[in-house]
C-alpha cells in the first residue's frame, strides 16, 4: 500500500463535522497507527483504512440518535485519548506482576490470557494443552501468523458501516483475543481473558477486537473481564468481538465490565449463528463511568436458539446502556433476553431491546424481560423494547418492570429475623440470582456470583457470601 | 408470667381504627383461637403482633414475654421467639428456600449469641422437618415460594416455624384454601409443636381447622373487639349459628 493513500485530507467528508462529532486528534492518532502498522497484510490496511472513512463519515453519535437517545457520549469525545503504548503507561506491561493479577480472581482460570492496554502478554498469560486444532491466542499474533480463519471471518459481520465506535475499532484494530475451534471439538476448560487497563499520565484508550470461530459441532466458553488497574486519568476502552457459531456449534460467552468510574467502555458483540447453533450472551456491568453494552446476535440459519442474559447494578453517577439488536433471519429460531438492572445512587440504566423478525423467520420465538430495582429516589432506568416483524407466524412477547425493593417481601425476611440490611441485602441477591441461575454452574458462574456480592451494600454475613443454591 | 399480654389495644391502619380495644392473654403452652367474620381485624391483629410498619398502635399494650412488643422491630420480635404464619406468604424469586431459611435460622442464633449453623449441620435438621410436613426435598432448592401451589406455601411456613421453634406462633388463616390432606398434614405439623413452653394463636375464619388442632380457647372477633370467649365448644356453636349470632350477645372480655 503506497503511503499517500493513508494520510488524510483534512478537506474530505470529516471536515464537515463539529470537533465534537469528530475530534480531528483521531487523524493524528490514525495516521501514527498506519505508518507504525504499515508493513502488515494489505487486506488488513484496507479494512482499518475502511472502519476510518466510516468513523470519520458518521463521527461520535449524539442524543440526537434515535440508538444513542439516552447516551451522552461527551465524556469520549470530549477527552484527548492517546493510543495505549507502554511509554504513557504508570505501569507498563513488563512491570506487572501475576502477583498484581491475583486481586481479580485469575487464579480461579487454568486458561488465561491477558491484554494490557490492549496488547497481548504472553508472559502474564497461561494456556493449557488444548484439543488438537484448536487455536487461541492474540489476534496480532495469530495475523502474523496468517491465520487462514482469521483472513476468512475478521471484520465480516461487525456493522462498522452504521456502527461509529465498530468502525473506530476496526480501523485501529490490532490485537485481542482469537480462537478457532474446529469441527466437532470440545474446549471443557473455560477461556478466561483479562483486559487491564493501567493508563496513569495520559489518558488512554484501547481498542481491542475478539474474534472467536467455531466450526461445526464445536463448544466452548469464553469470557472477557475487563478491569482497571493504578488509572488516574481517564480511559477509553472500545472493544468488538466477532464471533461465529457454526451448525450446531454451543458457544458460552460472559462480558463483565468492573473497570473504575473514571473508565469509558464501549463494546460490541456481533454474534453470527449458522444452523442449529446455540450461544449465551451474559454480560455483568458493575464498574465503568460510561458503559454500553451492544449485543447483536444474528440468527442466520434454521432451529438457532440464543440467551441473551445480562445484570447491571450501577451506583454514584454511573451510566450503564444495554443495546439489544436481535435479528431473526430464519425460520425455527428462538431467543431468549433477560436484563436485570439494580441502580442505586444517581446511575442511569438504559435498556434497549430491538428484535427485527425478517420476513423469511417463520416461527420464530423470541421473548425479551427488562427487570429493574431503583434503589434510590436519584436514580434512573429508561426502557425501550422495539419490536419490528415482517414475518406473520411468529410469537414475540416483551416486558419491562420498574420497581423498588418490595415492601411485603422486606417484612417477610425481616419477620424471620433479618435485620433490616441483611433483608435488604438478601432480595438485592435474589433479583441478582435470577440471572446468575441462566448461566451453567461452574467456575465462570461462581466468578460473577463473587463479584456481584462484593458489590452489593450491607453484605455483612461473609459466611453467606457462598452461593446461594449451595446452601 | 404470661407469654403474651394484650391490654386495650387500638389500632389504626390508613387513619382507619381496625382495633378497637383488645384484651388477651395467653399463657406458655395454651393454643387459642381468633375467629371472627371478614374484615373484623384479625389479620391486623396478626400483623400487628409481627411488628408490620404502618399498623400504628394507638392506644394499650403488647406484652411478650413482659417486654413491650410495641417497641420491638420485625426481627426483633422474631429473634425474641415470636413468628407469623402468613396468610400470604411471600414469593421471593431467585434465593432459594433452603438459603433463606438458614439466613433466618443464623440471624436469630446470632441474636441470642449462638454459633451460626453451616450448610452440613443445617441440611439434616430442615429436611428432618420437611419430613414431618410430606414437602419433597427438591423444595429446599427451589425459589422461596415461587411456583407453589396455595397449600405448598402454607406448608413452607409450617416448615419454617418447625425450623424457628418459636415460643409464640401466629397463624394466619394457614386452613384457609387446603383442601382436606393438606389441611391434616399441616395439622400434625402444628399439632407436633404443641409443647408446654410454646404457645400458639391461630386466627381462622373457619371452624374446620379447629376438628384437627383443638384449642384450649376460642374467642369471636367482631369489629375490631373480642365478643365473645370460651372452649373448643363456642367453635362449633359458631359454625352453626354463624357470626351474627355473636353480634346479639354481651360483650365479653378476652380471657
């Protein structure tokens, strides 16, 4: 690729847009991407040159977007972020420890990889013997290696053409976590990835991009945790993650985003389901000043079945966005969408929930449930399913509950013997639980369920931090 | 010392005086019976003496075990040995029953300064009282009360009490909606309990749950006053006569 092709006129499509639409640092930051990253494959300069002509055609989104209503995205647009590299870092990646890891709960993963600040370390990671064939690893490495499933799938289904923060992901794509399972292959041991962000004298950003394939017939569960480690300064953490269920292929996925307050993260989860296959969405927020949260399953073949499970609890001035777009594009398919949100303090909860039933998806079943439990008289949900069915045989239900914590059910456990907070501790538990129920018991599971309690207020009786099922 | 002392007692739910001056008392090892018509304040009475907010005494008193029940919050009362069967018990989805039940059991171990139980000493000891109450095990893992059936909920809460050992047990209306077995078994649970340090009161709108645990006392509820008091004789004389027979006699005092 000829260099004059990478650097950008200022006089083209972005220039039309506000600074806050399109901060022009991004060209900055786009152009010392290309020239670092130029020697690499010619379809991958391409792609990342075509996620910035998008980004900077469509710019940031503001309220006035209809997906973006309830989302003031100003605390990004409005910081100068520096791509991550160990230089700007308070901890760079070769100071950490595995000590330092401990405090987030590695130890309970036998599979572990870690980013920080975006970049693999394969020195802080451990991978296991794996099934033959399997590949797992970082993306920059497995695109070195030139990977033939990654060339064939990466960047294939993620919306960046509509989608501003898909295409600012793809155009500065360069690392993440990647696996391939092969036909008919089993992966038992949960792959755990931990994404540390560890900004200290500028403010950083990161954008890493997942790919996870499955061949046919194939399982396995993934789960991305993303936390903060030593962040003084602001963070910006835009993540995509593509992934690719084949026939019959069962995929677990768990998102938790428990970053600090001073971090935005924006992710996006583009799930293709070929036939018959059957993958879990379970995202966790608890942490993070600015979170959104996409999920965009797309069921692409007949007899597809997908849980989209998530819990928020948002606390202080917390924003915490659940962008749900399910697409039914064949016959036979179901979906299943449980949200629960328990917001406290000032945070903000949004819950979108679209379901598009193409014209083609008979018989489709997809069901849609928006829990909420506002703690506080400050704090707010906004709730919005979006229904759109072009197919006539279909069954398609939503619901959306808003509610403080139940009087009647308080009495209940107090007249049992309760104190007042550890009544109040144990319903916040329960409405927790029901999505925790949704996952397959085991390590990941016991994972959320600690994080969850170590959120909630009043969690007093430590001896009952144990599961509640276990009992 | 009586178990339960109740002297004059007014009480006002919404500005709307429900009790109209109570008098009763109950002593350790006695099961009374509060019956009376719809909407005559029983379930108040019942609620009231479990420490339910907003049920404002306005006048009298409540004594349990001498000390003023007025002053005691809901768990208060409850780890001083006092527990209510609810009419309604609560459905509390995603904490399973053998959780919340040993929650309950630790909260009032911890109150009188006992260890608390962990799950292995816990289990035997509930499943010992399921036993008694013909509840599968598999309840112990299922939400608290979701997806039972009217009398499986009223049998949870026999559990519960059997759990709690309480020295003084509120029935609310636990008869009401059992068909015949479910009325017998949650009887011999009851009944079971029956000991010289315990006492019972079981409010109930039907004469029916009375063939099966035989009180030492009945007394007639009728607008927020006790009308009419006697033994296990007035229950049947009730069902015969129904309630506005009491309506016509002279008040009488609770025991």
């Amino acid at each position: 690729m000829p260099k004059s092709a990478i650097v950008l006129d200022p006089a083209a499509q972005g220039a039309t847009l506000t600074e806050e639409k399109f901060p022009l640092a991004y060209r900055t930051e786009f152009h010392d991407f290309s020239q670092r990253t130029s020697a690499q494959a010619s379809w991958l300069i391409a792609l990342r040159r075509e996620g910035f002509t998008r980004f900077q055609e469509t710019g940031f989104p503001t309220t006035h977007d209809e997906d973006w209503r309830f989302t003031n995205t100003s605390p990004i647009t409005k910081t100068r972020f520096h791509l991550a590299n160990a230089d700007d870092s308070s901890v760079s990646a070769e100071d950490l420890k595995q000590e330092d890891l401990k405090q987030f709960g590695v130890a309970n993963f036998a599979c572990c990889l870690v980013f920080v600040n975006g970049r693999y370390s394969p020195r802080l990671s451990r991978i296991p013997a794996l099934p033959k064939g399997v590949k797992l690893g970082g993306l920059a490495a497995q695109l070195a290696a030139n990977e033939t499933y990654v060339e064939n799938h990466l960047g294939k289904y993620l919306n960046f053409r509509r989608d501003a923060f898909a295409a600012l992901n793809t155009a500065f794509l360069e690392d993440g976590a990647s696996l391939f399972v092969p036909r008919n292959t089993v992966v038992e041991e949960p792959i755990y990835v931990l994404y540390v962000s560890t900004s200290g004298k500028a403010a950083l950003m990161d954008h890493p991009r997942n790919l996870i394939v499955a061949e046919a017939g194939s399982q396995a569960t993934i789960v991305e945790d993303y936390v903060s480690l030593d962040n003084l300064e602001p963070a910006f953490s835009n993540t995509a993650t593509e992934l690719v269920a084949a026939d019959n292929a069962v995929i677990n996925h768990v998102m938790i985003v428990r970053e600090n307050r001073q971090t935005n993260n924006i992710s996006t989860l583009r799930i293709q389901q070929e036939r018959s296959s059957n993958v879990s969405s379970h995202s966790i927020l608890l942490g993070g000043g600015l979170v959104r949260n996409n999920v965009h399953p797309v069921l692409g073949g007949e007899g597809c079945e997908c849980l989209i499970n998530g819990l928020f609890m948002g606390n202080e001035s917390q924003h915490l966005d659940n962008y749900m777009l399910v697409e039914h594009a064949s016959p036979h398919c179901s979906s299943r969408q449980f949200y629960n949100g328990i917001l406290a303090g000032q945070s903000h909860g949004v819950f979108h929930g679209r379901i598009i039933v193409h014209k083609d998806a008979q018989k489709t079943d997809a069901k849609q449930t928006n829990r909420n439990l506002l703690l506080s008289d400050d704090a707010l949900i906004d709730t919005k399913p979006q229904l759109e069915i072009y197919a006539d045989d279909v069954k398609c239900t939503h619901g959306a509950t808003i509610g403080k914590l139940e009087a009647a059910a308080l009495f209940y456990a107090r007249s049992r013997g309760l104190d007042e907070a550890s009544a109040r501790h144990l319903l916040l538990l329960a409405f927790a639980n029901e999505c925790l129920e949704r996952m397959n018991e085991g390590a990941v599971r016991d994972h959320v369920e600690r994080l969850i309690t170590e959120w909630l207020p009043n969690s007093t009786e430590t001896a009952e931090k144990k599961s509640a099922r276990q009992s | 010392m009586s178990m339960l002392e109740i002297k004059d007692l007014h009480v006002r739910v919404d500005n709307n005086e429900i009790l109209k001056g109570i008098n009763l008392t109950v002593n350790p090892g006695e099961v009374h019976s509060i019956m009376g018509p719809n909407g005559s304040g029983k379930s108040t009475l019942a609620q009231v003496l479990a420490r339910r907010e907003n049920y404002e005494i306005t006048k009298g008193q409540i004594l349990f075990n001498g000390k003023d029940l007025a002053e005691m919050k809901p768990e208060e009362a409850a780890c001083e040995g006092l527990f209510l069967a609810f009419q309604y018990p609560v459905e509390i989805p995603g904490i399973s029953n053998a959780y919340f039940l040993r929650a309950a059991v630790n909260a009032v171990r911890k109150y009188r300064g006992e260890d608390e139980l962990d799950a292995m000493d816990f289990l035997p000891l509930v499943k010992e009282k399921m036993r008694l109450l013909e509840m599968d095990e598999r309840f112990l893992n299922r939400p608290v009360n979701e997806g039972f059936s009217g009398g499986e909920k009223k049998r949870n809460e026999i559990v519960q009490m059997a759990v709690l050992e309480p020295k003084l047990a509120v029935l609310d209306e636990t008869d009401s909606g059992l068909d015949i077995d479910a009325l017998k078994i949650v009887s011999k649970g009851v009944n079971t309990m029956r000991s010289p340090n315990r006492a019972m009161v079981l409010v109930t709108h039907y004469q029916r749950l009375l063939n099966y645990i035989v009180p030492d006392y009945v007394h007639v509820l009728v607008n927020g006053r006790i009308v009419k008091s006697g033994g296990p004789e007035l229950a049947l004389e009730l069902e015969d006569k129904g309630y506005a027979w009491t309506e016509s006699e002279p008040v009488g005092a609770g025991r």
